[in-house]
C-alpha cells in the first residue's frame, strides 16, 4: 500500500448518549459519518496491508523488547560506567515512566496530527535515542538517553493499535489483534533472551551497548517499510491537547510509577510512601478537571464518557491482575535463575523460550478459538496459566538446586500457552468499542494500563520475593510468590466468567 492510497472509516458515535456521529479523516483529506450508536464500527477501503501490518508490529515489538532486554545487561553496565545501584535502577525506571507517563498523550497526538505521522516520528526518535544509549559515556548520560528513549516509545507504540483498529474490521481485525497480542507477549519474554545473547556475543567489544545499538537498523528499516506501508489515519474532528489534563495525568502516573519502581531498591524511605499517598488526591483532581472539561464543551485528554463502553469497563479490569502477575513473574523469575541457580544470562533466557513459543503459538489459534468458544477462551487461557504455574511450584519444592532447563519446560510452556489465549482476547475485549476517532487515545489507555500494572507486579511480587528470601531460601521464597501470582490468576479467571460469551 503506498503513501497515495487512502483508507476510508467508518465509525460509530464515541458513546450511547452522544448526539454527534464520528468518523476517521483519511490523508486524502475525506471522511465517513459515523453509525448509530451502539452497532459495531467497521473500516472499508483500502486496509492495511500484510506488509504494513508487519511494519507497525516492528514498532510494537521495538518498545516492548527494549523494556526487559536492558535486565540482563545491567551487571555489564554497573562494571563499565561505574554507575551503582540507584542509578542503575534509574536506568530502567527512565524509560518506564516516561514511556508510561506520555502514552496517553501520544495517542491524542496521533488522533490529531496523524498516526502514519507519529508513528514514523516516534520510530525515528527511538532510533536516535537508542544510538544515544548506545554511545552514552557515562551513567547520567544513559540516563538521559533512556527517558528520551521511552519518551519516543510512547509516540510511536499507541500508532499501532491504533492503526490496526482503524485500517481492519471484522476476522482480518481479529487477526491483526491476534498478532499484536502475540507479538507483545514474545517480545517481553524475547527481551530478555536477545539481551542475554548479546551481551554474551560481545559484539566487536561493544558489551552491553549491543543491546541499544541493535535498535538502530532495525528502526531504519521501519522508517523505509511504514513511508511505503503504512496508511494515514487521524480523527474527523481534530481537539487541541488539554494541557491541565495532560499535566495531572503526568503526575498521577508519576507519583505511582515513580515509588513503585525506585522504592524497593531504595529501601522504601519514607518519600516513597508520601508520593503513593499523593496519588489517589493527583488523580482524584485529574477526574474533575476532565469532567469539568467535558461538561464545559472542551475535548478532555481522556473523555470520561469513553469508560462508559462496556468494552473498556470489562477488559481493562481483567488487564491490571494479567499483567501483575506476568511483570512479577518476569523479574522474579530472572532474577531466581541468575541468583540462585547461578544460570548465566543465555541460559536464563534460554530457560524461557519455551514461554515464549507456546505464548506465540496460543496468541495464533486465538481467533479461531474464539469464534467458535468466545469469551470462554480467556476462561480456558486462565486454567491452563494456572496449571503451568502450579507444576513450576511443584518442580522448584521438590528439587530446587537440582532444577534443570527440563525441569523448568512443562511448567512455563503451559503458563505461556494460557497467557497466549489470554492477552490478545483481553486487547480485543478493550478495544471493540472504541470509535475509530479515539482509536489512539483508547490504545494509550490500554497500554498505560498494561505498563502501570507491569511496574506494580514487579513492586508487589518481586519485594514479597527478595524479603522473604533471606529468611526462608530463594527456592521457598520463588514457591510463595509464584502461590501469589496464582492469587492474581484465579481474579482474571473469575472477571473473565463475567464476560459475555459473544467477542466482537
């Protein structure tokens, strides 16, 4: 599909009480009206070719991996820069709050000025800045590079779904969502694996900065394929940004994000505990004024009328614990490998391979599952996650030191093959009712969800992990925090027994 080609939306009204009826601006400039509210909204046209589809799951894939690939390398990092542990946490804190904090905003941005636009804009700036991160000659420099690196992850990633949602309708959409969902749950676990292979290889001596430096081509080859690929997209009825919600959301994620990733490494002092008692006030005003905003006519950053649609009030509840466990599990699990069972880093990311071939695998039969079993497929995905995890448990109680690559395989290829049923439905779920208009704001919703409740897992499961170790040994400790994130799954299991049976 070339520059030249123009995709043409419909929509349906932003919500059930809305008088107005929406549509898509295409880059030729035309428009669709919108539906009678409440009926499923469809794109006709030209779509998104399976090349272009390819292109934007590139620019998912890049954000995503780049969270966890920097795990690995951190030892390498601390011996070369001589950066300690508080800046070393800064290092990944960096790009996750900044990349958290703006989401939301890059998804407004490309319901205004274009999504094609942003996105070509956020993969350019992710290829500068991690050719800066690459290059950083110190640790405050890293840093720097690091937010700037997750400040361009958040204009680009919400493009994605974005795009998808308003270049595809029916079993091509479910499809499309279909490998998002894949391509988000392989790149987290795929994070860490490249990131161990990399720094091991030590490419031409560049150590850890491989991990950076790789980004670079393969954000140049994004560029190429999305000016070719990618279809121009933006909202009929393009809002100016609402600056007060645009700061007091910024400051709500912050004094969440913020504590919850820098706190357990700091020791939880006391000004962690003020910025989380700060939170529920920052974001209790940042619900007023979109409030206010929308009575008094004005367009709020995040639309209160948009957590009306079922869609969102269903899935993204059904998000939060899905990801909790999934981000504790992550760290605790990297960290027990490494640590405890003394697996160097290939070998630790070796050890989820299986995860990750089960989880794409999974994510691939999705829509076929649910057009024959529906919302049951999460159900289904649930048990099965629930099984994986409870045969890990049993293998790391019965032979802790002794546990090999084999023993681990049963245990996280079903906990990956449960995931995968799980994640790309609960995307669908979110997103089935969002008019094409909002497409951005509601993937940045989605995904900030997604990314606070990585954070908050890795907070609440890894400090329950690394506090009762010392007392009780890695391998009992790993037990009780996997039974856990066991208590995270049965509350996906039992949201997801509320969902109507019908996924559009």
């Amino acid at each position: 599909m070339t520059e030249t080609q123009i995709s043409t939306i419909r929509t349906r009204t932003p919500a059930p009480d809305a008088a107005k009826t929406t549509g898509t601006k295409t880059s030729g400039g035309k428009s669709t009206g919108g539906k009678a509210a409440g009926r499923t909204h469809t794109s006709s046209g030209p779509a998104l070719s399976p090349l272009g589809l390819f292109t934007v799951l590139l620019g998912a894939a890049l954000p995503l991996i780049d969270f966890f690939i920097v795990n690995v390398a951190l030892p390498t990092m601390d011996h070369d820069l001589h950066a300690g542990p508080a800046v070393l946490e800064l290092v990944v804190a960096g790009y996750g709050v900044a990349y958290a904090v703006l989401l939301v905003l890059g998804g407004r941005l490309g319901d205004t000025f274009g999504r094609r636009r942003l996105f070509l804009a956020g993969m350019a700036a992710f290829g500068l800045t991690s050719l800066a991160c690459g290059l950083a000659p110190d640790a405050w420099s890293l840093v720097g590079a690091r937010v700037a690196q997750g400040a361009s992850a958040a204009l680009m990633l919400p493009q994605v779904l974005a795009t998808i949602h308003s270049s595809t309708s029916g079993t091509r959409r479910a499809r499309a969502l279909s490998m998002y969902g894949a391509t988000a749950g392989l790149s987290m676990v795929a994070g860490q694996i490249l990131g161990g292979v990399l720094v091991a290889a030590d490419i031409a001596g560049t150590g850890w900065r491989a991990v950076f430096l790789v980004n670079v081509p393969v954000a140049v080859i994004g560029l190429i394929l999305a000016v070719r690929t990618v279809p121009e997209t933006r909202s009929e009825r393009p809002a100016p940004v609402d600056v007060p919600g645009t700061v007091l959301l910024a400051l709500s994620l912050i004094t969440l994000m913020v504590p919850l990733t820098e706190g357990r490494a700091a020791g939880w002092p006391l000004w962690t505990w003020l910025t989380l008692g700060a939170f529920p006030l920052v974001a209790a005003a940042f619900y007023v004024v979109e409030r206010r905003a929308d009575r008094t006519g004005r367009t709020p950053l995040l639309p209160p009328s948009l957590f009306a649609l079922n869609g969102l009030r269903r899935g993204l509840p059904m998000v939060v614990p899905f990801s909790i466990g999934f981000g504790g599990f992550m760290f605790v699990i990297a960290v027990a490998l490494q640590q405890g069972l003394r697996y160097g880093p290939v070998e630790a990311g070796l050890a989820l391979a299986p995860m990750a071939t089960t989880f794409f695998v999974a994510s691939l039969m999705g829509p076929r599952l649910v057009g024959r079993y529906g919302s049951r497929v999460v159900t289904a995905g649930g048990l099965l996650q629930a099984v994986g995890i409870a045969v890990l448990m049993l293998a790391v109680w019965r032979d802790w030191q002794g546990l090999s690559l084999a023993g681990l395989l049963p245990g996280v290829a079903l906990a990956g093959l449960g995931q995968g049923l799980q994640l790309p439905v609960l995307i669908r779920i979110v997103l089935a009712d969002v008019p094409n208009d909002r497409a951005g704001v509601g993937s940045g919703v989605m995904v900030t969800t997604q990314q606070s409740a990585l954070a908050l897992g890795v907070a609440t499961l890894g400090t329950l992990f690394l506090s009762l170790e010392p007392s009780m040994g890695m391998g009992d400790a790993l037990v009780i925090t996997l039974a856990a994130q066991l208590a995270a799954i049965a509350l996906t299991l039992l949201l997801s027994l509320r969902l109507p049976r019908a996924v559009t």
